[in-house]
C-alpha cells in the first residue's frame, strides 16, 4: 500500500495537551481515480506527557469538495484501496469484530507497529466496519478483560464515521496481545453503554 501523502495543515490550534485544527491531503489513490483534487479533514492530536496518545482524523464535511468525496464514497461511486492496510510488520494481526445483539455492524480491525524515526514505538489500529447511522459518530476504545466482561476503558481510539476509523496509539502492540484487552464500539456519544461491535485482542490472523 503506498502510504506516500501531501499533507498541509490549516487552521491548527492548541489548548493544554491538545492540538486541533484542519489538515489538507492529497495524492491519494482514491482521489486521483474519482477526479478530485485534495481533502479537508478535521485532526484532533492529544499528548500526554512527551507522547501522543490519541490521533484522530475525520472529513470536513463543512469543506463543499470533500463533503462531494465523502456522499460519493458512501453511495459506492469511487473505486478505493482495499478496506484495510495490509502489513509486514512482524506481529501485526487482523481481529475480527462481532456485531452483538443483532446491530448488524460486524467487520475488522487490524494493529500493527511502528517506530518514529529516534522515537519511541506506536501501534496503528485502523477498523473497518458496517456503518452506523448515516453521518453519526460512534466512540470506540480499547477496554481491559473481554467482550463478555468489558471492563475500564484504557485507550480510547478515533471515533468512527461511516464505519472507518483509524488511530495512533501510544500502546505497545505486544502489550497489547500479551494482554487481556478488547476493542469495542459504541452505538453512539449518547448511548455508550450499547456496544454494536467488539473483539478480543488476540493473534488470531496474521496481516498479510
């Protein structure tokens, strides 16, 4: 997968440990394929002491453009790269999700490692699922024990739009699956005591 981006920011801002604002990609396949230009996405970066701890990226829908991408996207108009990254990162896994109480939002998730050069390790979780209601935001963490008992939230991960989402995590992968962790995702802000998806964090499928 060629991860190779123009990335420019717009409109950053910081408060405490936390940087907003609105970033601009481009090259994308996606985008060249379709006919557009650029994206306007919404980046949220929160650190915690001298690390990132959350990474969050969401289209602007308020961007006219991108608003366009994301309605064509969604109607199944644009021809896109496979679903998830697929990876030769030593121990990176593919987990499935399952839908719970008939939600109907079952799907993936995969995590892998990484390193910033002269930086300390990251895991990137991307998750792919059905998506929830149209143009809604569903919060989605990483909870201590199992899906059959969730426990304390001890990462949260980038919400999800239209079924996507994708995080920079300061959690080691190998804590991780050493662990006893669950990735879960909630109908909504609103309802988060209702998970629509879950899945144990486990080896269970080798990345490709």
């Amino acid at each position: 997968m060629n991860l190779s981006l123009s990335v420019t920011p717009i409109d950053l801002e910081t408060s405490g440990g936390t940087a907003t604002g609105r970033i601009e990609r481009s090259s994308l396949a996606s985008l060249r394929i379709s006919g557009f230009e650029r994206l306007i996405e919404l980046i949220t970066v929160e650190v915690r002491g001298s690390e990132i701890s959350l990474l969050r990226l969401l289209p602007d829908l308020a961007d006219a453009e991108t608003a366009e991408w994301q309605a064509l996207r969604e109607s199944g108009g644009i021809a896109e790269p496979p679903l998830l990254p697929r990876s030769t990162s030593p121990g990176a896994v593919i987990l499935s999700l399952d839908s719970t109480d008939g939600a109907g939002q079952s799907g993936e998730a995969l995590l892998r490692a990484f390193t910033i050069a002269d930086g300390p390790s990251r895991t990137e979780i991307f998750i792919v699922i059905q998506p929830g209601p149209e143009g809604g935001f569903q919060p989605v963490h990483i909870h201590e024990g199992s899906c059959d008992d969730l426990r304390a939230i001890v990462y949260p991960l980038g919400s999800l739009i239209s079924g996507r989402s994708s995080t920079t995590s300061v959690a080691l992968l190998n804590d991780l699956l050493a662990g006893d962790f669950a990735i879960a995702v909630h109908e909504s802000a609103e309802s988060l005591d209702n998970i629509v998806a879950c899945g144990d964090i486990a080896v269970i499928q080798p990345a490709e």
